[in-house]
C-alpha cells in the first residue's frame, strides 16, 4: 500500500442501500399439490442464489463497551492509527438501530458493497451499545453480529471502534479497499503527462 491509499474522496451524495422484496401472495387454496409442490421448490433455489454469505445466527453478542479492531494483513500501522484516531471524514453512514438481525444483516452487506463499487474509502457504521435493547433481537446482539459480518466482507480492510465524538464503541470506523475502477482511475493520472521509457534511447 502506499501514500496513495490515505487519499480519500472529500465529496460524495448519500448512499442508499438496495432493497429486495421478491415476496409474492397468493390466496389460499388456490393452487393445486403440484403448484404448492413447484413454489416450495423455487423459494430453496432462490435461497440458494443468495449472495450475501453474513451469518444469521450463532454470534454472541458483546459488552457495550468491548472495542472493535480488526485489520488485514498489509495494511501499514500508519493508516491504522488514522482510521482509529477518526482522522479520516465518513464519506458514507449507515444506522442499524431499530433494525432486527436480519434487516441489518441484508443492510450492511448492500452499503458495504455498494460504497466500494462507488470507490468510497471510508464509511461509519452505527450499531449502537446495546445498553437499553428491549428485546434480545436489537442492538445489543448487533455489535457481536457487525464485529463478525465485517470480518467476512471482502471490501473491509479494516475497522475499529469509533472516536467518542463519532459513537464511540457504538459505532464503528470502516476502511474500504479501493475499487478496480478506482485503481484504473489513480493509474490513469499517474501516467498522464509522462512519456513511455524507450530501451535504448539515449
């Protein structure tokens, strides 16, 4: 990684996760054994087609004010100390309170996705501490949920538990990797203006 990596888009409109609902109703006893038999079949295909890998159950959850931090290998120590200092400004935000697993999980793997494919470097994820969750499918459970979804997403570089004026350990500071149109775009400008090296030229 270089320099290069530290600089990140100052601009960028609000990034709105998308959202599918392939649910359809139908009347009751209006289909024969063998239509109910071919539905049934469809709903695991699709199943099966979905993309998102994110766990949906299994995660514990964690103590509100348990720090998240995670990095991938390669990623220098410097960019590391930005990210978890918050000196790098949130070019996109996502709030999961209020939302079941479920929603968040579905939530988090569209934003994520979609802000690398729109070459954002640096995004904030609000979870929440958990500390007043009524119920045990909110917050609370959130953050073990968020702390493990992250680890699974290929964009995520790395993350660590927001700046007190940010959210503290109820949100969290994403690196994202950058996207191949923007490495195109960050090759394009290094080379413009230079002139190819000739072998042989004197």
């Amino acid at each position: 990684m270089n320099s290069s990596d530290d600089d990140f888009l100052s601009e960028m409109g609000d990034v709105t996760p998308i959202r599918r609902d392939s649910r359809v109703r139908l009347r009751r006893g209006s289909e024969s054994d063998a239509a109910a038999r071919l539905r049934r079949e469809a709903a695991v295909t699709e199943r099966g087609r979905d993309p998102n890998p994110l766990a949906d159950e299994g995660i514990k959850p964690l103590d509100p004010w348990y720090v998240l931090e995670f990095k991938r290998p390669g990623i220098q120590n410097g960019v590391y100390r930005k990210l978890k200092k918050g000196s790098y400004a949130a070019e996109a935000r996502l709030d999961l309170h209020r939302m079941n697993v479920a929603r968040a999980r579905q939530e988090i793997f569209d934003f994520v996705n979609e802000c690398h494919t729109l070459g954002l470097r640096s995004v904030l994820i609000v979870h929440g501490k958990g500390e007043r969750s009524p119920n045990q499918d909110a917050v609370g459970v959130l953050k073990g949920f968020v702390d493990h979804w992250l680890r699974d997403l290929g964009p995520v570089q790395a993350f660590h538990s927001a700046p007190p004026a940010l959210g503290g350990t109820g949100a969290v500071s994403v690196l994202l990797a950058k996207s191949e149109a923007k490495k195109r775009e960050n090759r394009e400008r290094f080379m413009r203006g230079r002139v190819p090296y000739e072998q042989g030229s004197s």
